[in-house]
C-alpha cells in the first residue's frame, strides 16, 4: 500500500476536470435535481475554467495517489484566491475530494495535512473552509481535525440555494 502526491500542473488539467467531477458527483448527485447537478458541473469543472484555477498562483492544487492510482485531490487558496473576504493570515482549503472507492483510507487526513504544512509554512494563523450543511461526513472529518463552525454563507446549486457552513481552525 502507498500513498503519493503530486503538485497538479496545467498538464493535468483534465485528470483534475475528471477526477473533480467524478467525486462531486458521487458525493452529492443523490440529494441534488439532475437538472441543478448538470449546470453546476458544467461550470465548475469545464475544462476552462479547471485552466484558470490551476493559472492562478494563489491557488494550489495536489493530486493523491493510491498504489498509483490518482486518488482524489486538494485545493488550497490565499490571499485573493479565496472564495471569501478573509485576512491575509487565512489559508482556505477549497476542496478534499476523494473518490468514493478510496474512502476510509486516511487520504482526507493525508491530503488535510499538506494543507496545514502549507498554511504553517506561510505564517498563516487559520486555516477555514466552506462545507455543505446536508455533508454530515465531512462536517464530522472537520470536527475531528479540530474545526469549529464560525458562520455560514449561501452556495448556488444550479438555481437552488444552499448553506455551506464556514468553519475555521486556528494554527497555534
């Protein structure tokens, strides 16, 4: 059993567009219309706009691989690469996506981890995130790294709004 990771380029931009959709759409395509899903993949993950994230250079994005096999990714977004109006002291850790099939193998807790090295890294004095209301498994996996809910902020399923819990985890 291994576990690597892998800084993504623009070279892997559709690995990331495939992989980003494929977990999006395990995770939340059964409590989502097909109609809301499909724009909301579409505009997330179209291979242009996969391009600009990867192009901005506050964001970073990590590939994890198990036993070879690409795995799921994380994002992680500073300064005004963030998708709130946080300090500058603030490291956002936009996505952990992790393919069901590799689920329970501790490859949040991994890619979690290189989220805090690089917040640590940077000097940064929290580390936050915006998490669907209704994802009681991440809710519960950011709990146990030692977030607390600070707020809350609406996010747009296709027509539909949602709450996404902001939680928070200050670095000591």
């Amino acid at each position: 059993m291994s576990i690597n990771m892998t800084r993504c380029t623009l070279e892997d931009s559709r690995q990331l567009q495939y992989v980003g959709y494929k977990t999006f759409k395990e995770t939340f395509e059964d409590q989502n219309s097909p109609e809301n899903m499909k724009v909301y993949l579409e505009q997330a993950f179209n291979i242009k706009q996969i391009e600009r994230e990867l192009s901005n250079t506050s964001s970073h994005f990590f590939f994890v691989s198990f036993n070879d096999e690409v795995a799921g990714y994380l994002k992680v977004n500073t300064g005004d690469a963030q998708t709130e109006e946080m300090d500058d002291d603030a490291l956002e850790i936009e996505r952990i996506y992790i393919i069901n099939k590799f689920q329970k193998l501790g490859l949040g807790k991994y890619l979690f981890n290189k989220a805090m090295d690089i917040a640590m890294a940077q000097n940064k004095k929290k580390i936050w995130l915006g998490v669907w209301e209704k994802n009681e498994n991440a809710i519960s996996f950011y709990k146990r790294m030692g977030f607390t809910q600070t707020g809350a902020h609406s996010f747009y399923m296709g027509d539909e709004e949602q709450t996404d819990l902001i939680m928070v985890k200050q670095i000591e």
